[in-house]
C-alpha cells in the first residue's frame, strides 16, 4: 500500500479522530475555565465581559468531531463482539 493511502487510513481510522476531538474539547473547556477566572468564586464575569471567543469556536468543533467518531466507534464494538461470538 502507498505511503499516501496509509497516512490516510490513520488519519480518518475512529480513535484518532475520537482523540482529537476529546484534545480539542479538554484544550477549549480549560481555556474557557482560565478566561473566566479559573476559580468559581472569582467566576463572576457580567455580560459585557462575555464575548464568544476563538475556544468556543474550537469547544463547538471538537463536540462535532466526538459526536462524528461515535457511530464508527459503535459499529466496530458491534462488529469486534459479532467476531467474539463466533
């Protein structure tokens, strides 16, 4: 197989896409926890101070791409315990 048809099995195979994603999700969160204030008791931002910002873009993309990599995730569970009962 192509060096080119490998790389991109490996970059469109479930769990890295699922890694990525859970990476973009962690990454955003505590990038929006650290812009808040990072502590609840400091978390008292008013409206003004609560813009959309580029984590929130990122924390809406990584959601998509988990919510994307789970049916392929479910179907390999599914085939992985068809085999098992063979």
């Amino acid at each position: 197989m192509p060096t080119h048809r490998r790389l991109r099995a490996m970059l469109h195979h479930p769990a890295v896409t699922l890694t990525v994603a859970a990476l973009l999700v962690v990454t955003s969160l505590i990038e929006i926890w650290e812009s808040a204030g990072g502590h609840p008791m400091t978390m008292h931002l008013g409206a003004a101070e609560m813009a959309v910002g580029a984590e929130d873009g990122i924390l809406a993309y990584g959601l998509l791409n988990l919510l994307r990599a789970l049916p392929e995730l479910f179907e390999g569970v599914e085939r992985a315990e068809e085999i098992g009962r063979r």
